[in-house]
C-alpha cells in the first residue's frame, strides 16, 4: 500500500504540503489506477504492479491527521508494516530531492507524526519529497502555499521520481529503491 500525505480540497492544489498526492496522482495515471473510491477515510484505488496487488490510498482528513486512515486500510488488508510506504513532503530536505527510509522518527512532519502514532511503530517506510526550507518564521504559510513558477518544474521533476521510486520499491523492496534513488543525481 502506497499512502499520499497532503491535505483535501481544491484550495491546497498546487501546495508544498500536497506533494505526496501529487505522487499518488501520477502513479495512478501511469498504472491505470482510479484512486476515486471513499473508503477508509480516505481516496482509495487499487491495481496490479509486478504481479503485486497494490493499493494507493489519500486520506482526506487533513494532513495532521492522516494516521486513521492509513491504520484502518492497513488492518482492513492484514498488511505487515514492511507493506505500506508512506510518501510526504519535508522542509529538512533541498528542494528537488528525495529521499527514502525503512524506519525512523517523523522529523517533525505532523502528517508522519500521527501515521505513526496510529500504526504504534516508527518501523515504517516513508518517502520524503524536498520542498526546502522555509525562508519565513511561518513555516504552515510556506507549506501551505502555492509551489511558485520557480520551484515548480524541480518539484515536477522530484515528484517524478518519487513515483519511480515508489515503483522500485513495489518490484524489488526498499534496498534498491534507497540505493538507487536516495543518492542525489537531482543536480541540486
């Protein structure tokens, strides 16, 4: 199961924080998946990708509280932890990048912070797209708004391959999709 973070409604397309929808949308474009069905609490498709069932999944509770869904879907399908990959923005990363880890805290990202509440355990995999840092004290009014004309086509590109990496994940495991996406060939 591949679980997009981002927040619901018209008014957060185009936002640093709804990266991780973006990936979903782009996988479920790729693969032919309609991630259209309310389940979950949450948009819900599923598919076929390398002779493994997979799920993709946005929940629409806003993003500070992404952890039901993820938990309800993961128990509804009896998935182990290893299963489902997580897929956020993250300020601590250099816009552009990505980077993909088997376990570890949330980094302060709230939406990952309650996911792993729900599941109780940190032992989750998550992909983080980069958005950069904030150069503002308000950090919500920089995730929360809109991707501007000159982050946007390193954005597309990041989001680009997050989705392969998602992709990797599915047909080889974490291993080769951290070994052949974390390293940063993004040029940043």
């Amino acid at each position: 199961m591949v679980v997009g973070l981002g927040n619901p409604g018209k008014e957060y397309d185009n936002t640093r924080h709804n990266v991780g929808f973006e990936v979903i949308d782009l996988l479920a474009k790729a693969l032919g998946i309609e991630v259209k069905q309310k389940k979950f609490g949450a948009l819900f498709g599923q598919g076929v990708f390398a002779d493994k069932k997979l799920i993709l999944l946005k929940p629409y509770q806003y993003m500070n509280l992404s952890g039901q869904a993820v938990a309800t879907a993961a128990g509804f399908y009896k998935l182990e932890l290893d299963d489902v990959l997580i897929v956020s923005d993250d300020m601590a990363i250099d816009c552009g990048r990505i980077r993909m880890r088997r376990k570890g805290s949330a980094g302060g990202q709230k939406g990952l912070s309650d996911v792993i509440g729900k599941l109780g355990s940190n032992d989750v995999t998550r992909l983080r797209v980069g958005i950069g840092a904030s150069r503002f004290a308000d950090s919500a009014a920089y995730v929360l708004g809109r991707i501007d004309s000159e982050q946007r086509p390193i954005i597309d590109e990041a989001v680009d391959r997050a989705s392969k990496a998602v992709l990797c994940w599915v047909e080889h495991g974490s291993d080769k999709a951290m070994n052949e996406y974390n390293p940063d060939v993004s040029g940043q």
